[in-house]
C-alpha cells in the first residue's frame, strides 16, 4: 500500500477522552493514550500521518503523542498488553472522528466486541441504539496483516452472543494504517 497523501490531514485527538467517552475514566483514558504513544514511538515519531480505512473508503489522519519517557516504557513494558491498550484508544479516537460515536460501555466476555459505541448520550439505561465493537492491534506487520486480522475481528464479532450490530477496528501500528468496517452477515 502507498503512502496516504494528504494537505490537511484530520488530528486525532487523544486528550481528555474521558469527557467524552462515559466508559473511560480518566485513568483509563490516560492508560490508552501512554500505550499508544510507546505503540506509536517504536516506529515513528510524532506528528505521523497515517492511513484511515471505513469500510474501504481511505482517508488520512494525523496522530500527534508526547514521546514516552524512560518510566512509561517501564510501566508499558509488555509489548502485548501495551499494544491492546494503544489500539483501544486509537481506534476509538478514529471512530469518534469518522462517525461521530463515542464508548458508552465496556462489552463483557463472549459477546464478541470489547466496548459498545453509540452516539453521545447513549447506552445510559439500556445499549438499544448502540453498536458493539471489536479492536485488535499489531505492533508489527503490514497492510495485508491488518487486513487480515481485520478479517479475524469482524468473524469473532459476527460470532458474538449478542443482537446488536457490531463493527471491527485494527491499527497497525508500524504499518500507519487503522482499518474500520461493520459486520456483514456472512463473513
């Protein structure tokens, strides 16, 4: 895959998450956005611009971070948790710009997702309305091995012991590119 072009790429905004995001506390919230920024800081340096993919529709976005000190790599030293949480974040920053919906719920185990999306507001008193969402991350690879595992997602979700519709998120980390695409029967 090329490298995106773009003259004004949209900034992700990874800052205050947790007012807008109900299911992020602010540690949370600031857990994601550590792990992302050592995610990020493996390969590139901040600002990097990188591939958006929504259902195959590609635009570019700008992902700016602070550069981890030496504490930080220490606490996000487990490269696998490190980069669960730092796909968390990005890929729900991405799918709060692209469509406008924000994490209303942690999802429990066997449901097929991570987290429950819905527009701001939603999911207070009951998840109707409301999308599931599965996210994986790869601190290596490349654009077929996002694909790929986007692939996986988006079978795991379809899988899910739930109703409601659901949609799969992946960044890859090394590759600049974070891949999005709603579950279609069938998969």
């Amino acid at each position: 895959m090329s490298e995106p072009q773009a003259r004004n790429p949209s900034r992700i905004d990874f800052e205050s998450m947790h007012a807008r995001h109900r299911a992020f506390t602010e540690a949370i919230a600031g857990g994601y956005r550590e792990a992302a920024s050592v995610c990020l800081s493996r390969h590139h340096s901040s600002p990097v611009s990188i591939s958006v993919s929504d259902n195959g529709s590609t635009s570019v976005a700008e992902l700016c971070w602070i550069a981890p000190d030496p504490r930080t790599l220490a606490a996000w030293a487990n490269s696998i948790d490190t980069t669960e949480a730092g796909a968390y974040g990005c890929v729900i920053a991405v799918i709060e710009q692209l469509r406008g919906l924000f994490a209303v719920r942690r999802a429990d185990t066997g449901t097929g997702a991570d987290y429950y999306l819905g527009p701001n507001g939603s999911g207070e008193d009951d998840l109707e309305g409301c999308l599931r969402l599965e996210v994986s991350g790869l601190d290596g690879g490349n654009s077929d091995a996002v694909a790929s595992r986007l692939r996986a997602k988006l079978r795991q979700a379809e899988r899910g012991n739930s109703n409601l519709p659901a949609l799969a998120g992946v960044i890859g980390f090394s590759a600049k590119l974070l891949m999005v695409s709603d579950v279609t029967e069938g998969i």
